[in-house]
C-alpha cells in the first residue's frame, strides 16, 4: 500500500470510530433520558401546597433539576410579610413573631446521648432485620 493510501485507510476509521462513538452516546442519552432533561422539566407543572392550601404557581418552574417558587408567594401565604430594599437588593421577609428566638418547635426537645442512640439503633436493625 502506498503511504497515500494507508492515510485514507486511517481517515476513514477515524470517521467510522467518531461515527460509533456518537451514535452510541445519542442512544445512551436517550435511554437514560439525558436528551430531553430540560424539554421534559419545562412542561412539568408544579403545584404548591402551603398548609394543605394550593396557592398560584404560575411563576413557579423547574430550572436544571431545582424547583423554582415564588417567594414572596409562599412567604405571603405562611403569613409574613415580604419587602424588597431596591439599594441593596435585598428581601426582607418577616412574620408576626420578633422575638429574636426560633419558633417552637412542634415536638418536645430532648438532648440525646450518640452511644444510646447507636445501641439502640444497632439493637433495632438485628432484631428486626434492617
């Protein structure tokens, strides 16, 4: 074979190799459903339940796997008060409580002891099964 020849030869098995590579990439995508990620996030509707009260997410959408809601919209339907400060481009959320303190939580708080709580969770796993 002339030395011509052999780098047509070379050329047409890089072609067929980039050929195969692609083709097997656009089936894997398609199969594991990396093609469509954006299209099929977009026409997702999303519903939002605040309180087991559904309020208006029509702003709402699904951004690259992350769910974005209206904030002043939720914020507004947990009853607090939303203000936008423009200079600083800052939201200032608040709601009726200001004492500087966490709201209570809804169950009572009790410190655990970690060796307690790995025997006891050691103990649950072998006598149940997992």
């Amino acid at each position: 074979m002339t030395n011509q020849r052999q780098q047509e030869e070379k050329q047409k098995l890089s072609r067929r190799k980039f050929m195969a590579v692609t083709a097997g990439t656009v089936a894997a995508g398609s199969v594991l459903g990396f093609g469509g990620l954006n299209f099929a996030s977009a026409a997702t509707p999303v519903k939002i339940l605040v309180n087991g009260r559904t309020i208006d997410a029509s702003s709402a959408s699904i951004v690259k796997g992350s769910t974005m809601v209206p904030l002043r919209t939720v914020s507004e339907a947990l009853g607090a008060n939303v203000d936008w400060e423009n200079s600083t481009k800052t939201v200032k959320i608040k709601t009726g409580t200001q004492s500087g303190s966490p709201p209570a939580l809804p169950w009572p708080y009790v410190k655990l002891d970690p060796s307690e709580v790995a025997k006891r969770g050691y103990d649950k796993y072998w006598t149940e099964g997992g």
